[in-house]
C-alpha cells in the first residue's frame, strides 16, 4: 500500500477489492462494448482483463476493436492472435495521458537564496494547478483504491517535498515557510497543506485533508453503490464529467468538492422510454412551433438558436 492512502481506509479498500474488481470481471465476460469501455475506462482494470475479452470469440474481437480505434480516431494496431486483440483493446481503453514531471528541487533552493516568496508562491501553486489540470477522475478513482498511477507519483513528489521543507524550517526556521504560506495567490487545497504540514514538523501526514475534495465523493459513490455496481458507474461518469468541467474552467477551485447531488438523474432514470420519448417531442413540436418554410429560407434568429440547440 502506498503511503498516501487516505487513512483509515485500508481495510475498506481491501473490502472494495473483493466485490468491484470481481465485478469488473463479470463485466469482461459479458462481451457488452459499451459496457466494458465505461467500466474500465473509469475503474483499474484487472490484470486478467485482456484474457478475460479474448473468451469473445474472433469475430466479436475484431470488430470491437475497429469499433474502439475508429471511435478513438487511431489506426487499428497489427494483431496476430485472438490474446493480442484483446490487450489491444484492453490497452486502448486503459490509456491514460502521462503527468509532466515535477521537479520540486528549486523550491528549496530558492528559498535558501534571496528569491522574492511572491515568485516562489506564483509558480509553486502554477505548478501545482498544471498538474492537476492534467489528472482524469479516473486516476483519482484508481489512487484511491490503493492503484499506483501518475497521480501518485506526483504526490509522492508532494511528500517529498514537504519532508524537505520540513528540514529546511529544522535548519533555517519557520518565518519564510509562514511568508510563503501566507502568499499564495489561490486557495488550493495541496499547496497549503504540503506548506502548513512543514510548519507544524507534521512527517506523519499523508495530505488526506488537502485531497478530502476529490477522495470523499469517490468514497460516497463507493459506499452508498456498493450493491449496485450499475448505479455506481453512471454515477462516476456523471461525476467524471463535472470534473472534467472543473478542470477545463478558467477559474478552478480545487478546494470545492465535486459534487455527488444526482437529483436529475434520478428524476431522468425513473422515467420510462415511452415518458422520455413523449417529453423530447414535446420539446421539439415547442422549438418548432411558428417556424414557417419561409424562416428556414432566410434562416432567422429563431432558427439559429434551433441549429444551436
């Protein structure tokens, strides 16, 4: 187990192990694309996944692996058995876009010198908010669940970081660690914690707190889903999707916790297809209601917002 768990959560994450990973397995041996590609995408795969797919037989195989490549925009790679098809498909889905190093080694050493603290705050939270513009909730999900990735390697960078300020205030004191603490330009959860931990001489620390915004909705959706791995899903795609649009904003709070209120949804999900289907024609037959052939000539401003929509 890595040593940025968030604690007291490690015989829970042992408990998960043995109902969701067995899960993702029945999944693998349904043979339903959409399905698996939800499934794994979002949750760490098992290490059987590719053995697992290749049960599917050739045919269901290769088409899904067309299926995905063209989906992805990518060539369909060379195969030469029904195995490599199969991690091909694993491997595609699984495929997660690398962090940029973080070099944290400057930190310290501009502290040593003269270097103005505004500076050093500016690119040390700049950093930080790159890297985690770069994270998918994907990681966050197989973080925590005790999967090493990206992400904890980059905390681990984090650990190391504030051990060493935890040195440097033992050598030099605490008051610039404090000015620096004090001027940093956003309210990022990390930043402060990595800063506020070294203060303290806190080496115990794992920055569970600093990270509570992205690990208690995950947890929430795995202890309230735990017998409904169905639900469970739709609602980390949901989630998936606010934090995509939290991390694509021009303003990010890393510091507001992502959302886990489903109300919508689940007035949506209730609803039959028949009510659904019945609703989106209303809509449509509203939307269109006055267009005559004579609009559409001229393409007004009604159906403008119309194609918009």
């Amino acid at each position: 187990m890595s040593r940025l768990n968030v604690p007291n959560t490690e015989t829970r994450r042992r408990q998960y192990s043995c109902w969701w990973e067995r899960v993702v397995q029945e999944v693998c041996r349904a043979s339903d694309l959409a399905e698996i590609r939800n499934v794994l995408r979002l949750l760490p795969a098992p290490n059987d996944a590719a053995a697992l797919l290749s049960r599917g037989g050739e045919r269901w195989l290769t088409t899904s692996l067309h299926v995905i490549c063209e989906a992805e925009a990518i060539e369909v790679p060379a195969w030469n058995s029904l195995e490599s098809v199969a991690q091909a498909i694993v491997d595609i889905i699984t495929r997660r876009r690398c962090l940029s190093p973080w070099n944290v080694d400057w930190i310290i050493s501009d502290l040593k010198g003269s270097t103005d603290l505004s500076e050093i705050a500016a690119k040390f939270d700049s950093q930080i908010h790159q890297i985690f513009s770069e994270t998918t909730l994907s990681d966050w999900v197989a973080w925590y669940l005790g999967h090493p990735n990206g992400n904890t390697n980059f905390l681990e960078s984090a650990l190391d970081l504030r051990n060493g300020l935890v040195g440097f205030a033992r050598s030099y004191g605490i008051k610039r660690l404090t000015c620096l603490l004090e001027a940093l330009p956003s309210q990022q959860p990390l930043p402060h914690g990595i800063l506020s931990t070294a203060i303290s001489s806190d080496t115990s620390s794992n920055f569970s707190i600093p990270l509570r915004t992205i690990a208690e909705p995950i947890e929430q959706l795995f202890t309230k889903q735990r017998y409904n791995f169905a639900v469970l899903v739709q609602q980390l795609m949901i989630l998936e999707t606010r934090f995509n649009l939290k991390r694509d904003s021009f303003v990010v709070n890393w510091s507001e916790p992502l959302s886990v209120d489903f109300s919508i949804w689940r007035g949506i999900s209730r609803k039959t297809t028949q009510m659904l289907v019945e609703s989106t024609t209303q809509g449509v037959e509203k939307l269109f209601a006055g267009i005559s052939v004579e609009h559409l000539h001229w393409a007004d401003e009604r159906v403008k917002y119309i194609g918009q929509d």
